[in-house]
C-alpha cells in the first residue's frame, strides 16, 4: 500500500505564498496521475490541480494563474506552488493518485494552510 506523506502548510497572509509537498513511498508514483485536493471546513474535499505521469496538468478555475504543480519522479515526490493565496484556500490539502476511486491510495494525514490576516 502506497503511503502518501503531505508538508508545507501554515499560517499565511492574504497574498502570500506556500509550497506544499506530497512524497510517495512506492516507485509507482512514477506511471501515475497525480492530483492536489483541498477540503476546507464544512466542506467536500475538491480537487484542485492535477499532474500527469508525464508532465500535463489541469488546474480548477479558483486556483488558475495562482497555483503551480509539477513533480519530481526521482524523488517520487509531488508539488503546489500557492501564490496570491486568499482566505478562501484556507482548508486542509491531501494528494493523491488521480482517476477513478478504485485506484486512489490511503489519504495521508494531509498539511493544514490557514489564510489570514
């Protein structure tokens, strides 16, 4: 079972900026989709940006123009670049294999990012 091990949260302010990591633990990571996803208080977690094995990616319209994923498959590792962060990204986010439920691996414990003045 692929362990999934998120970093890089915190306390910013509006405007501020935040790299978020996710390392994998199975070299499987690297044939994979990877995906970003955020669940904010109250809410459904949602997807928020999405990284093929080979490098496109998909981003949801809250987050376009702001937020930056990419991957490094040597380190089998996946990244969030968040940039002109707003109090509404506040919330708890997760990654995880991409696609459909049957191939999603056991959710970490996730990395908490606050926004706020």
């Amino acid at each position: 079972q692929v362990q999934l091990v998120e970093s890089g949260g915190g306390l910013v302010q509006p405007g501020g900026s935040l790299r978020l990591s996710c390392a994998a633990s199975e070299s499987i990571f690297r044939i994979s989709a990877m995906g970003w996803y955020r669940q904010a208080p109250g809410k459904q977690r949602e997807s928020v940006a999405t990284i093929t094995a080979v490098g496109h990616t998909v981003y949801a319209d809250s987050v376009k123009g702001r937020f930056t994923i990419s991957r490094d498959n040597s380190k089998n590792t996946v990244y969030l670049q968040m940039s002109s962060l707003k109090p509404e990204d506040t919330g708890v986010y997760y990654c995880n294999r991409e696609g459909p439920l049957y191939l999603r691996w056991k959710w970490g414990q996730g990395t908490q990012v606050t926004v706020s003045s």
